[in-house]
C-alpha cells in the first residue's frame, strides 16, 4: 500500500493505477480468453494452480495497470497467468482503471490530465473524454463508476500537495455535474445503491457519499491505518487494502468489514504483500486480485487468492499494480 509519503511521489509524475499508451504497432486488440497470442509483455509466470472448469467457463478479462509501462496488460479472468493482449492508443502515462456494466473501459492517464473511455473490443481510439479542469497541476488520482453509469474522478487540485476532490460526471456525459470535497482522495468503489465509498490516502478511514450529497461521511471503521484499494463484494461486504504498522514495520493485509459494522470479520493475505494497493473479485465472487506495489528492489506483483479463504491460486509478476474485471 501506498505510504502518505509515495503518494504524493508518485503524483508528482503520473496518476497512481492503470495504464494504456500508445504502442509502435497501434495498439493490440483484446484476443479472446482462449486465443493465445504474444504481445511483448514484460510479465512473466511465477506459479499456478489450473482454475475449476466451472470458474474457466464463467470467464471475463483481468485488466492490470500501473506499471513501469503506458498500457494495461489483459489476462483471462480465471488462471490469468498467461498475457493474451495489451490496450493502447491516446494515452500519455500510467493511471487508474474501471470498467462499466456494459465493458466500457475509464483510464485517468489521457492526455493533459484527463479521463479517457474505450469501448470494447478496446482496440481503437478512446471514444470519450473527461476533463476535470484547466490547471494542468490537477492530477486524476482514480476513478469508477456506479451501477447508474454515474462517473466518478478523484484527484489532487493545484499540485502533489494540494486539496482533494471528486469530480461527478452524469451517466453518459463528460460535463461536470458537481465536485465532492475529499481531503487526499484514492482508490473508489460503490456499493449496489449507489453510494460512493472513498479511500482517504494516508490516514486510517473510509468516506462514505449518498447520491447526490457533496458531503462524506467516515466510516470510522476500527483497526485501519494506511488505506488503499476498496471494492465490495458479492455479499455486500466492504474490503479494503490495508497497513498495519508497528514501531519497527509495516503489514498489509485486506480487511473484510460485513454491512454496517465498524469492526472488521476477517483479514486476509497478512504479510504476503509488499503493499497492497489495487482490488477487484471475480464476477461471481470466487477469486480476489491483489495488485501489490511496485517497489525499486521489488517488481509489481498480481495475487489471485481464493475468496474468502485468502489460498493462493496464482501470482504473475510485473504486470502492474492496480486491477479490474469485467462486470
């Protein structure tokens, strides 16, 4: 997980998740789950466990951004250890992803600071663009979107050390309808209703939005430290990437809180990664994917973890460290 420190370091240069760019050959399409192809991928197997024919029939695309390369590399959703494609064209550095209900995939990395949209088979040009203002310091941070298409942008206003926001986009629309006011604003999910859950970069807590308010509400969830990646599951449950930290070091691990309790059920992964950042499950809520932090002696790392059991299944390295599945 991102330290307070390493966030802003890392947005004084680019946003902070996925990535796609443009590539000497135009950009690759998005094979199939059972086509093989080689996309000069820099990623590389560590282990894996064969996926259950019934999670390999059910299968979408994993999406992982944010390495050390401007694009997202795309793997099978269930044992997506081998690379089938990469995304590319219009974008100028490595930043957040999402998908919608209906595969449209958002990347915070476009051009002068801006949100992009790709329709799949994600192979041409973005088809949409999001602006969240003219100051060419404001930095996309991370973005998602509701179950209503309604899109969300966090950032950081006026430079590293400015203020935080959410910019709200309409469903289908690239105009501004209103900026929510969220000191340090990360890693965003929402929830079957609607609200806008916001992790607060650096400190030990979640926001929480009502549709339409400007206002966040803390979670005051108990034993959180340093909070990164958010997502819910299939359940309801909230999940959140999570440091914790004693005198001598730091551990993180993914914390399970069920509705509307503050204290969490379940931790799972403690002391497996480096610094967990990125979350997303599987369609029907079989596999976690952990992107773990990218470090100068540690490369980037994808874990897929059975869920709720915390097993790991697969881990791929140096693909990024930040991920999305297909809804």
């Amino acid at each position: 997980m991102r330290s307070f420190v390493r966030v802003f370091a890392t947005l004084g240069t680019v946003a902070t998740i996925f990535a796609l760019a443009d590539c000497s050959s135009g950009g690759s399409s998005v094979m199939p789950t059972n086509t093989a192809a080689r996309f000069g991928a820099q990623s590389s197997l560590v282990s894996s466990n064969a996926p259950m024919q019934s999670d390999a029939a059910a299968a979408g695309l994993l999406f992982v951004g944010g390495g050390d390369k401007p694009q997202i590399n795309v793997f099978p959703e269930f044992g997506g250890t081998r690379q089938i494609a990469t995304i590319s064209k219009g974008l100028s550095g490595s930043g957040a992803v999402t998908l919608d209900r209906a595969g449209n995939l958002f990347d915070t990395a476009g051009p002068n600071n801006t949100v992009v949209e790709y329709a799949p088979p994600y192979t041409g040009a973005p088809i949409a663009s999001f602006s969240t203002g003219t100051n060419s310091m404001d930095a996309p941070t991370g973005v998602t979107v509701g179950p209503d298409d309604t899109v969300y942008v966090s950032e950081i206003v006026g430079g590293a050390f400015g203020a935080g926001q959410v910019v709200v986009f309409p469903p289908h629309s690239s105009v501004i309808s209103r900026t929510l006011s969220a000191t340090f604003a990360g890693f965003m999910t929402t929830d079957a209703k609607g609200d806008l859950f916001v992790a607060v970069e650096g400190t030990s807590d979640v926001e929480e939005f009502k549709p339409g308010s400007t206002q966040g509400t803390r979670l005051g969830l108990k034993g959180l430290l340093i909070v990164g990646g958010v997502t819910f599951d299939t359940t309801g449950n909230l999940l959140v990437a999570n440091e914790v930290c004693t005198v001598s070091s730091c551990i993180p691990e993914i914390d399970v809180f069920a509705p509307g309790s503050k204290t969490r059920a379940q931790s799972i992964g403690s002391g497996r990664f480096v610094s967990a950042e990125g979350l997303a499950l599987s369609r029907n809520g079989t596999r976690l994917f952990v992107g773990d932090s990218e470090t100068q002696q540690h490369p980037s790392t994808v874990f897929e973890l059975a869920y709720p059991s915390g097993k790991l299944i697969a881990r791929i390295e140096n693909p990024g460290t930040t991920v999305a599945v297909t809804r």
